[in-house]
C-alpha cells in the first residue's frame, strides 16, 4: 500500500491534489463532493477588494439618484453602508464547517492596509492558511520593478507577523528574476510558493471592434514553466513548492513530484472532466508507485530536480540547444536529410 501524504506549508494533506481558487468551490455541493473525491485540499474563491471597492461605489450612486429630490426629501433611502467583506467571511466560515480537510483563503488586494486588514479578517474564520496573490498589472512607463517586489515583500511580512496560519505566496513568472524575488519572500515569511498565477489578458472582437473578456482554461502543455521552477527550486527554498497550471492527469502530478514540487493546484481538469476524475488521478498515482515500488512521495520527490541531475545544463538554455541539435528531433522537423527549411532558420 502506498502513502500519497505530502506536507503543504506545515499542513500534512492526505495526497499532494488541491483544488485551487475558483467560483466552483463557492458550491458548498461541491465542497463535500470534492472531499469525498479524495482532494488533500481546497483553496476558496479569493477575496477581491477590487470588487468590494466597485460594489460600494454602485451601491452610493444607486442611493445618491434620488437625493435631493425636492424640498422635502433629501433622500429616498436610508443611510446604508456597504458590507465590504463580510458576505465573503460569512461563506468563508460556512465552507470552513463543510469540510474536515484543510481549507486555505484566497485574497487579491490594492493597498497595504487592506491587505493587513482582510488577512486579518479571514485567518479568523478558522481557515488552516491564507494565499495572497501577488502580482503588478503595469499600463504606465514610470513604474519601477524593484519597488513593486519591495512593496510585495513589505505586505507579506507584515501579514506574517500578524496572523499565525500559514501564509502562502501565489505568483506570476513575469519578474526580472523570478528566482531571486521567491528566495527574497521565503527568507520573509512565505510558507509556500504556488506557480504559477494566471493572469487575466483581454481579447478582441475584430468583427465588433471591441474587448471581449473569455474564460480560458489553460492547456496540457501549460505546465513547463511550473515543472522546470519546481526543478530549479527543489531544496534550495524552505518553502513549500506548489505546482499550478496545466495539470490534468495523474502522470502530470508524477512529473511535478519528480522536478520538486510538493504539491500541485488543479481547476481547469475538474471544470472539464468533472469532480470524480480527482479518484481517476490518485489511482493513476498509486498504479504508477506501485509499479516503480516507491511507498511514499519521498521515495522519488526531486529525483530529476537540478539538486539531484548529474547533468550541469539540465536545466539551462544550453540544454535547449542540446536537444534541437540532437539527430531524432532534427529529423522530425526536417524529414529530408540535409535539406535545412529556410522557415525554421531560427534552429
């Protein structure tokens, strides 16, 4: 019998599978089915004080139409204030009471009070630990990368010190240097590294000339990024290395275990291939296992990290050009032996 437990951030899960952020576990239907699936942990629906912000701003005008009116009616509505986060705490707290296993906050904010403000908040709805996104969406030439990375750092240890549940650091790739901003969060308090996020990118409608938003979901072959962070990563961090995006199957997990990851989040499998495939990858895992006689994760974890490849350029461009040059790939782009196609000079 093998054991799929893993330690994610100072919780030990049941298997290294957590559902990530998403409207879907805002179901508490789906809270129960997806524990009963076999899931080590769910991620809530993040808290976005963006959203707060808008609904507030919608709520005074909707009370400021009719004020004024005449003479005798300065308003047609009470003196009502927003709720700001309480909705969010209130089923926060109810999926809290759903489930038996670890449940972990998701939360997106704009200024450093709030961010204090709302950790604050939610570590006390009883969650088991709080996930902040972190990310810079720049539409202007003047702001500077290092501040932004400060500033993350600044909050982060702020939140650290204030609550004392986990605190996990959920991040984009687009920095200077990725490596250097998580070692830079680790030393500052992160318990755990998910990545990558994806971030929201608008479309446009050619024929009506205007932006469209669509869901995309990401893709099987979204996962290299994550695969190779976790491989650079593996033992040179004390955080917890969680793997996110484009992972679908069991054998996808595997290969995250194998780079370095402890873990990995999953959203857009369960949105295509419904709840119960969450059983569908765990036997896959255990097959696997049982098949190579590892009995637990830390049999094989890291084994194809950077820490443990005897080949120096596994993980550095160098490899790339290794592999492009190598007999069976140059065959496979060029079937006629010496023939170089002026379409792929960049080979």
């Amino acid at each position: 019998m093998v054991d799929l437990k893993t330690k994610y951030c100072g919780l030990t899960l049941k298997n290294p599978i957590v559902v990530g952020a998403s409207n879907l576990v805002t179901d508490i239907d789906n809270l129960v089915k997806l524990e009963k699936a076999g899931v080590g942990a769910i991620v809530y629906k993040s808290l976005f004080e963006e959203q707060i912000q808008l609904e507030s701003l919608e709520m005074e005008q909707s009370q400021e139409a009719f004020s004024n009116w005449d003479a005798e009616h300065d308003s047609f509505f009470p003196n009502l204030k927003h709720g700001g986060p309480a909705e969010h705490l209130l089923r926060l707290r109810q999926a809290r009471n759903a489930v038996s296993i670890p449940l972990i906050g998701s939360l997106n904010c704009v200024y450093h009070d709030t961010w204090l403000e709302y950790a604050q908040k939610m570590a006390e709805t009883g969650i088991d630990a709080l996930e902040l996104n972190f990310y810079a969406s720049e539409i202007d030439f003047e702001s500077d990368g290092a501040s932004n990375v400060n500033s993350q750092i600044e909050i982060l240890q702020s939140i650290h010190k204030a609550i004392r549940i986990p605190v996990i650091v959920k991040l984009s790739p687009y920095y200077t240097n990725t490596l250097s901003v998580i070692s830079k969060m680790d030393k500052a308090g992160a318990a755990g590294f998910v990545l990558f996020n994806r971030l929201f990118q608008p479309d446009i409608d050619v024929e009506k000339e205007v932006h469209h938003y669509p869901y995309n979901f990401s893709s099987e072959n979204d996962n290299r990024l994550a695969l190779r962070y976790a491989g650079l990563l593996h033992r040179k961090i004390d955080a917890t290395i969680i793997s996110n995006t484009g992972i679908f199957t069991g054998q996808d997990v595997i290969k995250m275990l194998l780079a370095g990851a402890d873990a990995v989040q999953v959203v857009s499998t369960i949105y295509k291939r419904g709840i119960n495939y969450i059983e569908t990858m765990l036997i896959d895992i255990e097959k696997w296992m049982e098949k190579k006689k590892y009995t637990s994760i830390a049999d094989f974890k890291g084994k194809l990290s950077k820490e443990n490849m005897m080949d120096p350029f596994a993980y550095k461009r160098a490899q790339y050009v290794d592999i492009l040059m190598r007999s069976e790939v140059f065959m496979q782009y060029h079937p006629k032996r010496g023939e170089l196609n002026s379409d792929h000079d960049d080979y």
